[in-house]
C-alpha cells in the first residue's frame, strides 16, 4: 500500500471517535453486516461515522490491508481497530463493547 493511501485511511480514522467502514452509510446500509453494526451502535446511543466503502474501490481494498482484517464492515474506536460485525456482536452479546465504548469516549 503506498504512502498516500495509508494516510488517507489514517485521516478517516482520526476524523471520528467511532468509525465504521461499511458497505453503504448508517441510514441505508448495502449489507446485512454493516447493517448488524449500525444496529449495534444504535442500540447503545452511540455516535459514529461511517464511510462507504462502496464509493471508494482504493479505500475498500486499501482498508483490508491497512487492518489486516479480510472482512468489511471494520469499525475503529479512536484509532484502534476492533474488529468486524462477528466480533461487535460477540462483544455486544457479553457487555464488553458497551464497557470498552464508553471508557474510551470518556478519556
């Protein structure tokens, strides 16, 4: 991945406390995956942003890359990536991303 792409990832991930690399946006998602998470977020109150993967080919293969993650969505948490829908939901499920969400917003 050259340079100029990894800061532009950079830079969207530094542009918001959550962000959501997603297929489609969080008022209409473009797969059930990405719509598993916007539902997550929302049940928790939470704000974010996305990006739409889909309107962007360089960032939806660069985002894999940049990850290491194989998968869309991926959602970031200021600046650390947590993980894809599988993971939000195993973590929504025991209470962890609510916890790890408002620690990390509240710092």
């Amino acid at each position: 991945m050259d340079n100029q792409l990894k800061d532009k990832i950079q830079k969207l991930i530094d542009s918001s406390p959550v962000m959501v690399f997603m297929k489609g946006t969080k008022l209409m998602p473009q797969c059930g995956f990405s719509n598993n998470v916007v539902q997550i977020l929302n049940s928790l109150g939470i704000e974010f942003s996305t990006y739409d993967v889909l309107s962007d080919f360089e960032i939806r293969e660069g985002i894999k890359q940049f990850s290491d993650w194989p998968t869309i969505p991926q959602v970031y948490l200021k600046g650390e990536f947590l993980g894809g829908s599988d993971i939000l939901i195993e973590m929504y499920n025991s209470g962890e991303l609510k916890e790890k969400i408002e620690i990390e917003l509240a710092s």
